[in-house]
DNA sequence: CCAAAAGTGTTTGCCCTACACCCATGT
DNA sequence: ACATGGGTGTAGGGCAAACACTTTTGG
C-alpha cells in the first residue's frame, strides 16, 4: 500500500440566472476555524462513491438543489496549503441551475444557503474564489459553443429571456432581431402556442422550448452550435 | 480529521508529432499485476509535491522528458474500481512535446518507454485508453482556437510542416494558399532567413519561427487565434 | 528535362452586420 | 393615446472558399 497522506475533497460552482443578474451558490459554514465564513458547496469524498455523486450529494445535503447540468472544472491541487488543516486537494465542478425552481435550504453542515450576485460576491473561503473566477470565464466561454445557456432558464422562456441572458452574461448588446434570426436558424428551439406577458404592460410574448433531443441528432450530423455578436 | 482512504495519481498523455504522423507515449510496466502491460506514464503524487510537479516528475522519471505545454485535462475517478488494488483518483495531464528534442529513456518503475502511432495505439491498463480518447480529442479541438500545433515542432520549421500537422490532427484536407494567408495575417510567425531542402528533391522552404511574445501581446489586444478549414 | 516540393492572387458567394418601424397589450 | 416590450426584413461589405500555374532544386 502507498504511503500518502493527501484528503480529496468536491466543490460546486453553481450558476443561476434570474431576471438579468447571474447568481452564484455560496453556504455559510458551520463548523471548525471558518465557521461563519462563506464558501463553495462541498466536501469530502466518500470511500465508494464516484466523484460525480460526491458533487450531487454535496448539493443536495448542503443546499437541497438538483442541477441541470454538472461537468467538471478542474482540480485544485497544486497549493499545498489550500486547506491549512491538512492537504486537500479539490476537484471543483461547475453546475448550471434555473433558481426558480428551487427554494435554498441548508439543512447538515450549513448554516446558511444563498444565492450572491457573481459581480457582489463577498471573499470566499479557501481557494473559493479563484474556482468561481475559473468557471465564470468556463460559462462566458461555453455559452458561445455550446446550448447551455437553456439550462439557466426553465422550461419555457421568452426569446427576450434568452436574449438577455446572453447580454449579461457575455457582458455586452446583442442585436435583437440577428439573435433571433441566429437562434431559429439552428431549429434546436421550439414555438408554443402559449403567450404570456410579464410586466404591468407590453405585448404579450411566445414561450419557446429548447428541443434536447433534436439538438443532439444535430450533433451527430457536424452540427456546430455557434453565437459570437459583435 | 477526516476518515478518508482513496489514493490520488497523476497521469500524462504525451503526444509528439513526426512527419506526418501522431504520437503517444506509452510505458511497460516492471511491477505489479500490470507487468509487461503498456500504460501512460504517471505515478502517485508525494505529499508535499503539487500536481503540476508530480507529472513533470513521473515524465522525466519514467520517460527522461521535459514537454512544452502541459495543461490538466480531466480528473478520472467516478469509476470506484479503475484500479483494482485500492481506490485510486487520476489527474490526467495534458502534454505536448517535440520528439526530436529527447532520447526516450526508462529508467525508474518504467521497464521501457516508446511512442505509438495514436491509430496504432495498444489496448493499455488501466482506464488510459480513455484518457488517450480524450486527450485527443482536447488536441483536435484546441488545435483551432490556440496555437498550440508549435509545440509539436521544433523551434524552426517550415510552413508545409505546419501545414501537414494540421492536416494530420483534424485528418482533413486543408489549402495551402488559403492556410498560409490565414497564419501570416495573425503576424504570430517570423520567417528566418534560413532555407533548408527536406527530401532529395524539391525546392527548399524557408524556416519559420512561432512568436510567443507577439501572440501574447495580441491576446491582451482581444486578438482571437482562429484556425477552421473545410 | 523531369520530378518534387515551395511559393503565390484573384474571383465568387455567403454570412454577418447594421439598421427602424409596426404590433399587441395595459393604464 | 401613450408607454412598454414583442416581433419582423433588407441591403452592403468583408471574409472565407475555391481554384492553377510558376519557381527552385536534384537527379
């Protein structure tokens, strides 16, 4: 047997988007030295679970959220103090969520659960911060090669909601009817019959559907999913 | 402190690139259950020792080399059983070398430490032939959006060298006339006032330099290296 | 003079960009 | 009727794609 002395812990990044702000998760510690302190959902490493189910557990016990989609970020390891009780190496996974569906409750070794602004997030504890830094720059990038941006909205969404979430997060205008255009070009979203109108006044808008399963035959046939503005 | 068995590893996927064709390195077990078996060069990491420094270790142990690019690809460790010993967690690093700069040589747990053709490569231990998988893919990929194709050559090359690399990686056709605009307008290659005649025949071509300082310097510039051919 | 590899410009078509007005609803 | 947000079409320019011949060397 090897002789190493080295913990291996899980963290999440997990996004939400919700009216033109994007959310990041953080929990309030209960316990040891950074009791109080804000940090990344996570924690240990169970003998025999893979690490995919170490992430959701950690969610699931620390926050009560299921996400819509989790891959992994990247491992931190390479500061042997990260953690300064002993050495901790950490594999930090980044998650997408709609916040709507889901109330925050912190039930095991959180004190607290809450969504911060990612442009108001206080200091993290540990190396926290840097993973949010990380996989901000991770979504900003993904959002322009790849649909993910639907799993930040919920099922149905007005074109104005995706619109924006792309304003936002990519930090910059979009030009309305070229997005659209680009957008339904790709026939990975669906119209419904369903119009709904949000504020006090205004013309009542669509809800469309992001379709998963045609996305993915697309994807088969060298699809390439594809939004730069300038 | 906390209750927690698992073993953490580093593994490297090595490619070099020769005439025309893709490499990995690979290396013959001496020890263990897996003896004669062919597996990536890797080993576990000490408990002082950050993750960057336990590859770059494990590769000059086991293989005698020393890579120009080295990025973490992906942490393996949903599969409870990849080792069959004890659980053991795996942070595949991503590599780039210029074969002709090393003599390969094993000297430590390695028996023996060879390049494969990528389409020739055996079946090896473990889980690598995964890690090869996506490392490769990872290669194809980043080969379009950053110019790491120069550090698969040597420091001069000339430009059908380039060429070929991208023809050889993506496996696809590319035109020369359109590719060379394509690069030269970047401004990230100098021409050098050497030529130099490959085979027995032909006209020589000039050699060629990658301007690191110069690419950098675009980058903070928003400048976007872009390379997609049909 | 033939074979082999290097070097070089132009035209075409498509896609991205830029841009402004009408529509449906609530007050 | 006005304020608010939803929905729509077109023209021009730039860039990528397609394409073939000349040059230099060795045998």
């Amino acid at each position: 047997m090897i002789d190493q002395n080295i913990k291996i812990a899980v963290d999440g990044i997990v996004f939400g988007y919700e009216k033109g702000i994007l959310y990041v998760l953080a929990v309030q510690q209960r316990f040891g030295k950074l009791t109080n302190q804000w940090v990344l959902p996570g924690g240990f490493v169970k003998d025999d679970e893979p690490l995919l189910a170490a992430v959701e557990r950690e969610l699931k016990e620390e926050a009560g959220i299921t996400v819509n989609y989790l891959e992994q970020l990247h491992t931190f390891g390479d500061d042997i103090h990260r953690d300064d009780r002993f050495r901790v190496i950490s594999v930090a996974y980044f998650a997408l969520v709609n916040p709507q569906n889901f109330v925050l409750k912190a039930d095991t070794d959180a004190k607290d659960a809450k969504w911060f602004p990612v442009n108001q997030l206080p200091a993290l504890g540990y190396d926290h911060s840097d993973m949010v830094k990380l996989a901000h720059q991770r979504l900003k990038n993904k959002l322009t090669y790849q649909p993910i941006g639907f799993d930040l909205l919920g099922e149905e969404f007005l074109f104005s909601d995706l619109e924006n979430l792309y304003c936002c997060i990519l930090e910059r205008d979009i030009d309305r009817r070229n997005f659209r255009k680009k957008i339904l070009s790709f026939g990975i979203v669906n119209e419904t019959d369903k119009v709904v109108k949000i504020g006090a006044s205004g013309r009542p808008g669509k809800l469309f559907t992001f379709d998963k399963l045609k996305y993915n035959q697309l994807m088969k046939e060298n699809f390439q999913f594809d939004i730069r503005f300038a």
